[in-house]
C-alpha cells in the first residue's frame, strides 16, 4: 500500500464515519519532536582548580618570554 492508497482509504473511511455514524473528526498539527541537545557535563571544583592552574602556569610563561 502505498501512502497516496492510505491517504485515499483513511479519507474514505473519515467521510463514512461522519456521514454514517454522525461522528466528528478533528484533525491536529503533529508535535514537533524535541532537538536532542548534546550531554555536556557540569565541570568539578577540581576541573575548574586545574584549569585555573593551567592558566596562571600559563601566563607566568608568557611574563618570563
């Protein structure tokens, strides 16, 4: 079955559901599926002193050259 016939039949069948059994079909706007955001891991006090480390190591470098 390809989507065109399954788009026809689903309509056929909406159109005798509200004309035979006096139903009501109500159609909604599809979700939009939720952007997946990359996992980024909260940086550690010892993640932050050992940065911060790396740093001053770093600018002590830059005053002596």
């Amino acid at each position: 079955m390809t989507k065109v016939q399954l788009r026809a039949e689903l309509e056929q069948q909406a159109r005798s559901f509200v004309e035979r059994d006096g139903g009501e079909v109500v159609l909604y706007a599809a979700q939009r599926k939720p952007d997946r955001q990359p996992w980024r891991k909260k940086p550690s006090l010892l993640d932050e002193a050992f940065r911060a480390e790396v740093q001053k190591i770093a600018s002590q470098r830059d005053v002596e050259t």
